[in-house]
C-alpha cells in the first residue's frame, strides 16, 4: 500500500511539473514569435518575450501578495475561533499538526452548500475557508478528510504553484489578443521590407506561426491549466490519506459533497478551481460552456480506493456519481 501510495504522489507531481514547463514553452514560442514577426530581428523577438515575461512577473506579484484576502472577501469569508467553532479549529489544529506546517487562518462562509478551499501564497500565510453547509453534512472524519486534502494544498505549495500557471496562462491570452489586434489594424504578416533581402521571407513564414500560435495557444494554455488543476487534486486527495491515514473519510465526503443539490451562490468562474470539489454544479446554467476544472468524483474515489486495495465503484454507486462533474 506505501509503495502504491508514493508512486501515486510522485506520479502526480511529476505530471504537474511537466504540463507547467509546457505552458511555460508556449509562452516563450509565442513572445518570440511575435516580437519576430513584429521587427522582423532575434533581437527584437527575445526584447519582446522579455517585456512579455516582466509584465507578466507584475501580475503575479500583484496576485501574489493580495490575492488570498480578495477571494476571501468575495467569498464573504468570516474568520472564527476556538470559541465560535471548537470543532473545526480542532481538526484544523490536528490536520496542521500531521503536515507539519503552521496552523493556518480559519474562515466560514454562511452557505448551505457543503464545500471548503484553501488559499495564501505559503503555509507561513496561509487559510482555509469552511461553508457552514460542509459543517453540518459532514461527520468528524469525513471533515478530517477534506481538511487533509486543503491543508496538503497549502503544505504542497499548490497556490502557489496555481498561481504561476493562471498568470501564465492570462499572459499568453494578453499577449495573443494583443497581437491579433495589432495585426488587424497594421497587417504585419504582410509586410514585405526591400532592405531586409532574404529575411523577408522568414519574417512573412514567422509572421503567420505568430497568428495561428495567438489564436491556438489561448484555448491550449487553458487546457493545460486544467490539467494541472486536475493532477493537483489528485495529489492533494492522496496527501490527505498520508495525513488522515484513513481513506475513507475523504472517500465519503467526495461522495456528499458530488452529490448534494445545494447551490453554492458566492463561487464563480475565477474561484471555481480553488474548492474541494467543483462547486458550480452542471444543472445550474452558469456551468455551461465551463471546461472542467476538477477530476470526475468517481475517478478521485476510484483512485482513492487504488490505495487500500478496494475494489471500484460500479453498479448504482457508480451511476449515481457519474456525469455529476
């Protein structure tokens, strides 16, 4: 079961590293084809993948230092302690405690819905935000189990590290729109300079890469943040088993908290990828045209089950939780 348990974590953080390099990849493909197709000169292209990469380290110092207490605030996030919420801040304490990592902000959120993120740039300022909805539908070890899996977010450095791909990702979509514009309104790829003799031709060839990469790598970029988003839950529900060390309880509350009608009003397309599970449920009409940003239910349940040697969901449990995500 160890064996299983540590291949499994280090399967998941190796996917996420390598699908990060590639969006990283992508940005650097599209600045420099850009600032080519621009100027028509490697100094130019590496100038203005340069710029783009400074205005992108901007953003995410911005995001980085404030973006924790913004998606509190629009969570409408209260903070608690011991004496308001015994209970919680105790299993908070204990989960904390297994991480070894300091214990983090408390907050609760007054929905009925049950669900619970994680936010802050490092375990040193760190929080979690718990619905009341979670509180009341959850016994003590499935809230253990969710608990893990948000505080190995923040002992994971998954922030962070979602933080790097989401700044990416709105940088290579800045960068695209910009030039798309830019080739609009100036028609760059048909520009054709006497002087440069031969390199007209490798500028004109650069040129339409630039415009096909601008159009493609917004949507692949996108796509590639999900999947890390994915491979980050996966690993976030397999650390919370190595600090539970139990399952079950984690099991259990994916399989409420999936399947629960009630709606969670305060999440939104940019806070989303960030709870226990996707909160922006596919009966409501704000889901449509969502990609997903969590695994299936079933799948994390089924992998989970991986560890202890149980067999899969199937029959009606599997059924129930399917399409659920």
């Amino acid at each position: 079961m160890a064996e299983t348990f540590y291949n499994q974590i280090a399967a998941n953080r190796r996917n996420s590293f390598l699908l990060t390099l590639l969006v990283v990849i992508l940005f650097a493909l599209l600045g420099f084809s850009i600032g080519y197709a621009i100027s028509g000169e490697v100094v130019g292209a590496v100038v203005a993948m340069a710029i783009a990469l400074a205005a992108g380290a901007l953003i995410g110092a911005g995001s980085y230092f404030s973006g924790d207490s913004l998606v509190l605030a629009a969570s409408s996030a209260k903070p608690v302690d011991e004496s308001s919420a015994p209970q919680l801040m105790n299993v908070v304490r204990e989960m904390a405690v297994a991480a070894n990592i300091p214990m983090p902000k408390v907050y609760v959120i007054d929905d009925t819905a049950p669900n619970a993120f994680a936010t802050g740039r490092d375990p040193e300022h760190a929080s979690v935000a718990i619905t009341t909805g979670l509180l009341e539908k959850l016994d003590r070890e499935e809230l253990q189990g969710v608990m893990g899996h948000e505080l190995s977010h923040v002992r994971n450095f998954d922030i962070r590290f979602a933080l790097l791909v989401g700044v990416l990702v709105g940088s290579i979509a800045l960068l695209a729109d910009f030039f798309l514009r830019f080739t609009f309104w100036s028609g760059v790829s048909g520009r054709r300079r006497d002087d440069r003799g031969g390199s007209n031709g490798a500028q004109a060839i650069v040129s339409i890469i630039a415009i096909i990469l601008a159009i493609l790598a917004p949507i692949a970029a996108r796509l590639v943040q999900l999947a890390v988003n994915r491979q980050r839950e996966y690993l976030a529900d397999a650390s919370s088993v190595e600090l539970t060390r139990n399952p079950y309880g984690i099991e259990r509350a994916l399989a409420k908290i999936s399947t629960d009608q009630e709606v969670l009003e305060v999440a939104n397309r940019a806070t989303q990828h960030m709870y226990f599970t996707n909160p922006i449920k596919k009966f409501e009409e704000r889901s449509s045209g969502l990609f997903s940003t969590h695994p299936p239910t079933l799948d994390r349940i089924n992998r989970l089950r991986e560890l202890t040697g149980d067999a899969p969901l199937a029959g009606a449990e599997a059924a129930q939780l399917a399409g659920l995500d």
